[in-house]
C-alpha cells in the first residue's frame, strides 16, 4: 500500500498492491499502519455501505457538524464514481477548494477525507457499491450539506449538470456561502 497526497494534501488516497492469479485477485484495502504513518490515527467506529442502480446518480455534499464530525475513508467495491471533498474548515488556506478523484473496484484504492470537508459522489457506471468508514457516529441533528452545483465552488463534474440525477434532500442544500456564514 502506498499513500498518494491529492491538490490539498490533507485528502490522500490509499493505492493498493493487486495480487493477480487464476482464481482472481487480491488487494489489502486498509491497513491502521498505514493510515498512521500518513498521520491518520482516529478509530473508525461505523461503517456504511451504498448502493446505487444507475450511473450519473450524486450524493452529497455532506458533512457532519461537530461535535460529531467525520473522517472518512471510501472505497468503491463495484462500478466506478467520482469522489469530491471541499474544504469548508474556516481559517484553511484551501478554504472552498475541491479536490476530486476517480474510484474503481477494478483498480483498489481508498480516499480519505478527514473532518471538516464536505463530501459527495458522482456514480460513473451502473450498480455501484461504495462502503466507507466514519470516525464518529452518525447523528442526524448534526447532518448538513453543501449545494453540489455551487457556480462559486465550480466543481468540474465528469457529466454535464444535466445528465446528473439526486434526491430532493441533496437538491436543496444550500450555497458555499450561506455554509460558511452558518459555520462562522
């Protein structure tokens, strides 16, 4: 496993080693080790695991407020996405920057996304399964979101905006701005 530092370094992705042979393959995917030596030593406490039928399908961009906010680390276990976290930490020098990454279950590599980035997805293929792990508990008082489509974060997604379907929930978030007023 290798440790690969993103646009704002405190995003990385985890590439794994494939082992291939005859009966298939094989890839460590996570490794607390590993995690530490790039400076990651929180606990994950909750792992979730989702499901989605058709590509161009979003979630997100979702965060949790402290005091229940996440570090998180995804991994895609079938199909393809592209996977985006925005820094919304007050006072960082990337301050409502993005950084986005493609996931593949046929090329095994984690992103971690520690607290205090929202985070979505965008499914690239049908019958994606993506599993990640949280540092805290998910608590629904706590929840909020950021608009996806944001022109003042100007996230260059793989599809245009309109072949990119969500739910009304995700819709509705509101703007990078009225976040960060929300935060202050």
């Amino acid at each position: 496993m290798r440790v690969e530092r993103l646009a704002i370094p405190d995003v990385f992705a985890v590439v794994s080693e494939v082992h291939r042979d005859a009966r298939g393959a094989f890839a460590e995917t996570y490794r607390a080790s590993r995690l530490a030596e790039a400076g990651f030593e929180q606990a994950f406490v909750q792992e979730n695991l989702v499901r989605t039928g058709q590509a161009g399908q979003l979630r997100g961009l979702h965060f949790q407020r402290a005091p229940h906010a996440q570090d998180k680390l995804i991994q895609v276990v079938a199909g393809r996405i592209f996977d985006v976290a925005v820094d919304i930490r007050p006072g960082s020098p990337s301050l409502g920057r993005w950084v986005g990454a493609t996931l593949s279950a046929d090329a095994p590599r984690v992103l971690f996304v520690p607290r205090g980035f929202a985070h979505g997805y965008l499914t690239l293929s049908d019958d994606c399964a993506v599993a990640y792990k949280v540092s805290d508990y998910y608590a629904p008082e706590a929840e909020a979101g950021l608009a996806w489509n944001d022109p003042a974060l100007a996230i260059d997604w793989p599809l245009p905006a309109g072949a990119i379907t969500t739910n009304p929930r995700d819709a509705g978030w509101p703007p990078f701005a009225d976040v960060m007023a929300a935060l202050a």
